[in-house]
C-alpha cells in the first residue's frame, strides 16, 4: 500500500502507444512508496521502479521493435512485483490495481504489434552478463518458446521449462580500447565500423545450415532489454583455450614489488604466491583416444565437425578470426561448433597460405556434408546471402564455387568418408531400383576413424582445423594441465 495515493484513474485501460502507458501508469501508481524509498536510499532500485523505467525508456524509443521489448521487459518486473505479493488474484492496493491494468494493457499492445519483428526474437525478460569479448559483451537472454513469441498455454511474460536461453550479443558497440576496428586486409579490406556484424552472424548460422553442416549454433536477429543485435543458442562443452596463471620468478618479482602502479608492466597481477600474468593455455586432451561417457570413440564426429567447420569457415571467411577460443568442443559426444562469426565474408576470394588462422580448404569431408555443398545451387545460395553487398555477395558464391570444385577433387583422391560409394563400373548417379538392386551397385564407404584421425596430423598433411589443434594441444609450450569439466 503507497504511504501516499490516489484513486488510480482508468486510463490504463484506453492507453495505446507506450508514451500513453507510461504516463498513465505513473499517474495510477500514485506516490513513492516508503518500500521504494527505503531501497533507493541502500543503493537498490526497487521492481517497481524497473517498470517504470522499462515504460519510459519503451516511450523514448522510435523504433517500434526495441518499444516492443522494452515492453516485455516491463511486463516481466510486473510479474515478479506481483508474484512477490501472492499474485495477480490475490494482491491488493492501489499499486497492485495498477499492475494488474499494466499488464493487460502490455497484453494488449503486445497482441496487437505481434506481427512486427517476425524474423527476429525479442527477450522476456532481464538479461545476465557472461563476458566481455574483443569487441561486445555477451549476455545471457530468455526467449520464451524459440523467441519468437510467448509460449503458448502460458501467460504472457512466464517462463516455462522449454523456454530457450541464448546468448545474445548487441550490436553497434565499440570496440574496447583506443583506436577502431582495424580493416581486415584478407577479408578484402572490409572496416568493420562500417559493416553490420549482427547480420554477418547470422548469415554464418544460416551458409553452415544451407550446407547441411550443425557446426554453428543457430543464431539469430534479436532484441534484449531494448538493444538490437544477434542471439545465438548455447554451444555445448568448453573451449579448447583457456587462461592459466604463470608466476614470475623471485627476481621479477622483487624488481615488481619496487614499482609504483604507474609502471608495473600491463597484465602484471599479484597473488597469495607472488606476481603472474595469464597465459593462454589449450586443455589437455587425448581427442584421437577420446570417448563418450559410455565408452564410444568419439574421434569420428570430432573429425568430421572440424573438417566441417573448415568448409563453411572457406565460405564465409569466418575463418579469419577462427581461434581455439572461438571453438567449443563437447567431451561427451567430441561434437564441435565455433562461436563468435561477427569476422565474415568479405570480397577475398583465395585464402593466403601463410594466414595464422585461415586454414584453406578441409583436406577430407564426410559424404553427407560433400554432397551437400554439390547440390548447392548458386542462385539459392546467392539468395542466402542477398542482405550482403554485392561485391561481397558475388565473392561468397565464387568461394562455393571453389568448394565445390575441391569436392570433386576429394572424390578422386580418396578424400570423402561415410555414405556409399559406387562398386566397379557403376556410376556414381545410378541410385534407381530397388534397395536389394542399389546394394549390389554400391558399398558403404569407411568413416572417420583413428587411421583418418593420424593422416589428418601428421607434420606433413595439409593444413586444417584439426590438425592445428592436435599440434598445439601437444606443444609443451601451449598445453596446459587443465582438462575439460563433464559437467554442464
């Protein structure tokens, strides 16, 4: 109950447009309540508070997209304020009164623009900081039934055990430190200032789909708390790198101890044992001897997951940014996706054979993923990407058409695994008659398995994903004592 109040007036009830919320809620909500005053004075914002600046941040905005997720997230601090109060039917009081015509009233608008945004998925609610990368803050988001709407048989704003969390990564942020985004030469000197890295994520999400591949977490256009950027799902497991602490010896850190703040050397951090810095180190991990928690090899699909990437990395040019950090690898099943594809595409055609981190075209492929990119037209292809430039467009379909062309190489050079492959004579394309008749004509081809693994990193195979993480987590110089955790 306010200390203070009025009869809240009905205008909540006829309020349409979110400046005609927010005031009429204001105004029904009567004065600040001691609970909300109290708390503003031990440095905390009362729920009611967070509606009402979600309300007023909804009226400000122009675009009705980001309104309409502000909105949402007013209608979630509504839930939780009412839920704190024994709910919608049992809470009492005048700012109960005003919560409940709120909510209807959101409800409403929310039917009303629910067309609006299709394409995209707009939070239910707060969301959780995860970490700051290079360049935007990663953020955990709940949208409820996929994102794109409320989930159906609850009510609007709820949670519900299938909704799915994201990470969600806004767009338009600075990258941190001095300077901008340098232009990536290899990527044909595009300046990511000026590029949308949001719609680049996702075309990743949507090439590695069209090419049949599940190497890139679906990812999506999103709105959290009132920003525009992309959300993609969780990938599972870990990254292969992480940060391990390497102390100083006792000279160093004498020398350390003598310094003013001002000139101990960048990254220089001091604990319980002495000076350190974080170094990058890559788990410790037998990937060839790997298995699942029910004892199955799982070289196989890590294999085929790498080689995977590999392509659609030649496609999109993500591969420009393709770090062991940009990587997750899942002990249970040896699956891996990358993560982080905002680097992409791009008008480079050929990739430089001494780039640190573009590896070319995958020496093998498996046959479901090769037959894949074969079928793959140009024209649909070039419809996947259309929100591109033109230039970069029409690089992106030459890039397949260069896959394409390797797919045919592989196919003579024993490079393909899995599926079946033609007996003797018999043609590649015969695939008629019955499946007794198709069984004489062809025969399953061998899959990945611990012989492909050993061919694939040997010091004098070609250059891919694979191989460079088997060298470096085998390098004494970059492995670390860490493993990865089988826990979620």
């Amino acid at each position: 109950m306010p200390f203070f109040g009025r009869k809240p007036p009905d205008t909540l009830d006829s309020a349409k447009t979110p400046r005609q919320i927010a005031a009429a809620f204001g105004n029904a909500s009567g004065r600040k309540t001691i609970g909300a005053t109290l708390s503003g004075m031990a440095g905390r914002t009362s729920t009611h508070s967070k509606v009402q600046a979600a309300l007023n941040a909804a009226s400000r905005s122009t675009d009705p997209a980001v309104q309409r997720g502000l909105l949402r997230q007013a209608h979630s601090h509504a839930s939780e304020w009412m839920a704190r109060r024994g709910g919608a039917a049992d809470a009492q009081g005048q700012r109960a009164n005003s919560m409940r015509s709120l909510m209807t009233s959101l409800e409403r608008h929310e039917e009303a623009h629910r067309g609006y945004y299709a394409g995209g998925m707009i939070s239910t609610g707060p969301t959780t900081e995860l970490g700051s990368g290079r360049v935007n803050t990663v953020h955990k988001a709940t949208f409820a039934n996929g994102g794109s709407e409320y989930a159906p048989g609850h009510a609007p704003g709820t949670h519900v055990e299938r909704d799915k969390s994201w990470v969600f990564k806004a767009s338009g942020e600075t990258e941190q430190g001095a300077g901008s985004h340098i232009p990536l030469e290899q990527l044909g000197g595009v300046r990511l200032e000026h590029a949308d890295l949001t719609e680049r994520n996702v075309l990743v999400s949507k090439v590695a789909d069209s090419l049949g591949t599940s190497v890139i977490p679906e990812t999506r256009k999103a709105i959290a708390e009132g920003s525009v950027g992309s959300a993609m799902e969780f990938a599972p497991g870990q990254s292969p790198l992480y940060e391990a602490k390497k102390h100083f010896d006792s000279d160093v850190s004498a020398e350390l101890d003598m310094m003013s703040p001002e000139e101990i050397m960048p990254g220089a951090k001091r604990d319980s044992k002495g000076w350190y810095q974080d170094m990058p180190k890559l788990r410790a991990h037998d990937y060839e001897g790997a298995t699942s928690a029910s004892g199955r090899p799982v070289v196989s699909r890590t294999q085929r997951d790498l080689l995977d990437l590999q392509a659609v990395d030649y496609v999109t040019n993500a591969g420009a940014d393709r770090h062991q950090g940009n990587l997750y690898y899942d002990a249970k099943t040896g699956g891996v996706q990358g993560i982080d594809n905002d680097y992409a595409f791009g008008i480079m055609v050929n990739h430089p054979e001494n780039h640190a981190k573009m590896q070319g075209l995958p020496p093998m492929l498996h046959a479901s993923t090769a037959s894949r990119i074969t079928a793959m037209d140009s024209t649909a292809f070039s419809k996947t990407v259309e929100s591109l430039p033109a230039e970069e467009r029409d690089a992106a379909v030459q890039r397949l058409s260069v896959l394409k062309q390797h797919v045919a190489t592989l196919r003579e050079t024993d490079g393909i695994r899995g599926g079946l492959m033609p007996k003797g004579g018999a043609a590649s394309h015969d695939l008629g008659g019955s499946v007794k008749e198709r069984a004489k004509r062809f025969e399953a081809r061998a899959e990945f398995n611990a012989a492909t693994y050993k061919r694939l990193t040997n010091s004098s195979a070609p250059p891919s994903y694979l191989r460079g993480l088997h060298q470096a987590t085998h390098d004494p110089a970059t492995r670390g004592d860490e493993g990865y955790s089988r826990k979620k």
